[in-house]
C-alpha cells in the first residue's frame, strides 16, 4: 500500500470517526433538551402548588368557624340519616371538647355519636355522606352487638370536624 492510499485511508476513518461522534453529540443534546424542557414545566408545576400552599395557609381553607361549624354539622348529620333511611337508629349525638391542633389557628372539634339496630349498608351510608365534601372525618368507629335475625349492629363512630380558630394574641 503506497503512502497516498494510508492517508486516504486514515482521513477517511478520521471523517467517519467525526462522523459517528457529531451523530452521538446529536443525539445526547437533543435527550438532554428534552429533559430540560420536563424540568422546567415541573419546576412551574412546583411553583405553582407552592403558590396554592402558601395562600391556603393564609386563610381558614376548609375549616369553618366554630358556631357555623356546630350548626352545620348538626344538620349534616340530620340530612345523612335521613339519606341512609336512619329513623330511630341514631340514639345520641355528643359534642365533645375541641383540642387545638399544636401551634395552630385550627382545633379538632369532636363529636360522638351512638346507633342502634343499623345494618352494615345504612352505616355505610350515613358516614359517607356526613363526612362527603367537608371538613368532617370518622375518628374511631365501633361496631358491636350483631342481631343475627335482622342482621343488624350497634355502632359508636366518633367524629372530628376541623374549625379554624385563631389563636390569642398575647
């Protein structure tokens, strides 16, 4: 092989070489575009929440005042048994103390509540749609006391409601 045919040869592999390394750069940048464009519409979406954060800390968000609160749960409450067909079933409802969540402007206000002679489906019910789209969760729930004729229970459920209430100013 003659002196001009190895250069040939070696450019030639050169400019494959730069070739196949300009492609590979190619690639690699256009991942790397992508995943910064995924970072940047992530870091907005943070942004974002962080904004919704901030402004939900400002206010009482889906805690109520106290008094509303009371009355509005009672009536929720009245509504609920109504909608699991509950007639003499709720034998008692027991407003408890409220117990202020650590340093905050909120208290968990509980409140207790007995039935007698439910069936599984009417207790189902009833807590749904006492605790649906508020600020009311079910704390504790017992069931005991099984009627094997009618199939039906004795239930304690204890309820907690959230109630925005500011702390004193010292």
């Amino acid at each position: 092989m003659n002196e001009a045919r190895k250069h040939a040869l070696l450019y030639g592999m050169l400019l494959v070489m730069l070739a196949v390394a300009a492609v590979w750069n190619f690639t690699a940048m256009t991942e790397q575009r992508a995943l910064a464009h995924a970072q940047a519409e992530d870091l907005l979406v943070c942004a974002t929440l962080a904004d919704q954060i901030k402004t939900l800390r400002t206010g009482p968000g889906v805690a109520s005042s106290e008094a509303k609160n009371v009355q509005e749960l009672g009536q929720r409450i009245e509504a609920a048994s109504q909608q699991a067909g509950l007639s003499g079933e709720l034998v008692g409802v027991a407003w408890q103390n409220a117990s202020r969540i650590g340093e905050t402007d909120y208290v968990r206000k509980p409140v207790r509540l007995s039935l007698r002679g439910v069936s599984l489906p009417q207790m189902t019910t009833f807590l749904h749609h006492v605790t649906n789209a508020s600020a009311v969760a079910v704390r504790d729930l017992r069931i005991s006391g099984r009627n094997d004729a009618s199939e039906t229970w004795q239930a304690e459920a204890a309820l907690t409601s959230l109630v925005y209430q500011p702390l004193p100013e010292e």
